[in-house]
C-alpha cells in the first residue's frame, strides 16, 4: 500500500513523517542549498565558503562564486595572490606623470 506524504514531509508513513525544510537545493533560497544530511537550507559563503584564503564569496543560484579582488590575483577558489609589479610593461614617465613612487 502506497502513502502518499504531503508537501515538506518524509518518512514511513506508517511509523512516523518528519518535516523537513527541503529535499533538493530548489526548495531553499537562491543563497542557500540543501544539507542532504539534515534536510535543512545552509546559507552560503559562511565564514569564506570554500573560496581561497582572502577571496570574495558571493552566493547566487544555490552556488558559491569566489573571486580575488583588486589587487590579488587568482582563480578564488585555489588561491589570491598579490600582484607582482611589472616594470618592462610600465613606463616610467607615466610613474613620474602621476606621482607614483618607483619601487627598487
């Protein structure tokens, strides 16, 4: 014999249905995705997500996007790095023009 649960519920309909917040990443804010485990929605991006040290993490579509900001370089995820100074690709009058102190 077959029970059919109502929307939000699982379980042996015989024994006992539980509630659960969701059953897949759709049911929970765009922010959040499903803890499969616990059934509940988990916000993203909590305490840097699972972005590289000093990456940025914003949470869209139930994913977490990271990206280093200006000026680190990196894919976000792996790593953000400080930008190296290249001096063959900078003139130095146009240091000199703007006031910029030259590195040695």
């Amino acid at each position: 014999m077959f029970f059919p649960f109502l929307p939000g519920l699982q379980g042996n309909p015989i024994e006992e249905c539980i509630e659960v917040e969701c059953q897949r990443d759709e049911d929970c804010d765009r922010r959040e995705r499903c803890n499969y485990l616990s059934k509940s929605c988990v916000p993203l991006c909590q305490q840097g997500g699972e972005c590289a040290p000093r990456a940025e993490c914003q949470a869209r579509d139930h994913r977490e996007f990271c990206t280093c900001p200006p000026p680190l370089e990196g894919d976000g995820y792996t790593h953000c790095e400080q930008r190296e100074f290249r001096r063959k690709n900078i003139s130095w009058s146009f240091l000199q023009h703007f006031h910029i102190p030259i590195p040695v």
